[in-house]
C-alpha cells in the first residue's frame, strides 16, 4: 500500500493580478477618481455644515436679543410678531 504525498498548497494572491497594462492603468485612473470624489463630496459636506450652524447661531442671537429686551422691558405683552397661547 503506497500513500501518494499530497501536492503543497500553490501560494494564490487573494486578488489576481491584471494580465494586462491596460488594465492596470484603469484600475489606477479609476481609484484616482474615487479618493477625488470622496474629497470632494466630504468638503461640500463640511461647508454646507458650516453654513448651517452661522445660520442657527445668528438665529440664536436674535432670538436671546429679543428675549433679554422683553425681560427688561417688564412688559406682558408679546412682542410684535408674536402670538400669545
């Protein structure tokens, strides 16, 4: 009885390489493009953000204005503009 040695495991790469150039230099331009779009898309994000929060924040100060000169004023009247409950 003759036990055959079983054949060593060949060493694959986990993705096969591209055969050819042309590949290669789509898959680069390709990558180049996407790390583009993603700068792109994140610095769009951040100023629309930015823009939000000057608007909430100047948003805020009229309205902690408008609230400091009803306190002083010691009125009950609603301020124009203003709807009583």
């Amino acid at each position: 009885m003759t036990t055959q040695a079983e054949p060593a495991p060949s060493r694959r790469r986990l993705l096969p390489r591209p055969s050819s150039a042309r590949t290669r230099i789509i898959g680069w331009v390709l990558l180049l493009v996407l790390a583009a779009l993603a700068v792109v898309t994140f610095v769009t994000w951040r100023l629309l953000i930015q823009g939000i929060d000057e608007r909430v924040d100047a948003s805020l100060r009229a309205e902690v204005g408008e609230f400091a000169a009803l306190t002083e004023s010691g009125s009950t009247r609603p301020p124009a503009g203003g709807s009583r409950p």
